[in-house]
C-alpha cells in the first residue's frame, strides 16, 4: 500500500485553492490519527514525538495556504502551531531528562572512587533539576491532551475544512464535495 503523502495528493490540474482542499484535511488526517498514543500513553516517547514529527507536514502546508484561506485559517494554523510546540516541549523535556540521569550516573560512579567526602561532587543540584524537567514535561503534556481533547470535543477538524470553505473565491467554484468530517467521525 503506497504511503499518503502531499505527493500523492496533490493533483496537477487543479488550482491551488482545490489542491489546499485536497492536501490539508489529509494531511490533518495523519497528524491525529496518532492522537490515541498522546491521550493513553504519556510515557511512549517515540509515539508522542512520531506524531510530533507527523504534524509538521501540516503545519507547513497551511503556512504557504494561510494567505488564500484567510482569517479562520490563519486561527486554525495557531492551534497547530501551539500543540506542535508542546509536543516539541514534551520531548526536549524527554531528551533532556535521558541526559540529565546519564550524568548522574556518571557522577555517582565517580563518587565511588573518590575516597574523600569533601572531593564528591554534589548528587542533589542534578537530582533537583530532573524533578523540575519533569515537572515541566507534565505540564506540556497535560497542555497538550487538554488542547486535542478540545479539538475532538469542538470538531476542529470540521472548523478547518469549513475555513477553507469559506473564505471568498476569487476565480471559479470549489466542489462542496469536500468532507469536513474526519475518517472516522460520525454524524449526529
């Protein structure tokens, strides 16, 4: 099965406005399909930054389209942006925390065989710092479920579409064809 890509999308034939259409739902289709691993498993790194990592297509994209699709766009490129930076928090947090508990193994062993108290490099600086990271790192993750469960609760999804939808044609009409609910939301 070929992977879904802006490549794979995009169409030849098609304006810019009717490719944006095409390529940002998808694109947004990919980024929360991974939304599962950031709501019920804080501590799978490689799965918070691989859906990280998947959202910056999307965030590219809707960069080079916020002058076409207007304010509500440019409002919904925000709230990507704003997740996309708390999951990059998260994992510096995650990266650095590894580092950090390095060092102090390191400064433990050496503290081993230094035979004089006076000549041992403090444990608690570190240590304190690895709490802090951590702290931090909660509270970007917590930010960052708060702001996905926003989405899922409002349908954000639906208010992206909508915004490209919306805005003013300035040659042709745009197919209404367009889904604005996601692969698996339903209708009430």
């Amino acid at each position: 099965m070929n992977a879904v890509t802006p490549r794979t999308i995009v169409k030849r034939k098609k304006s810019l406005r009717e490719n944006g259409l095409l390529l940002v739902p998808s694109l947004y289709d990919i980024f929360v399909a991974q939304q599962d691993t950031l709501l019920e498993h804080p501590r799978k790194i490689d799965g918070l930054h691989a859906m990280r990592l998947s959202g910056k297509p999307l965030r590219y994209v809707m960069e080079v389209y916020a002058s076409v699709f207007g304010r509500q766009f440019a409002e919904c490129l925000e709230e990507i942006k704003l997740l996309l930076d708390e999951l990059g928090r998260v994992h510096d947090s995650d990266v650095l925390i590894v580092k950090l508990r390095d060092h102090l193994l390191q400064v433990q062993m050496l503290n081993r065989v230094v035979r004089e108290r006076s000549e041992r490099y403090a444990l608690k600086p570190v240590q304190t710092v690895i709490a802090n990271v951590r702290l931090d790192r909660a509270r970007f993750y917590a930010q960052a479920c708060t702001r996905v469960r926003r989405w899922k609760r409002t349908r954000f999804r639906t208010r992206l579409v909508r915004s490209m939808l919306n805005t003013r044609r300035s040659t042709g009409r745009v197919s209404r064809k367009i889904r604005t609910r996601g692969p698996k939301q339903k209708r009430r």
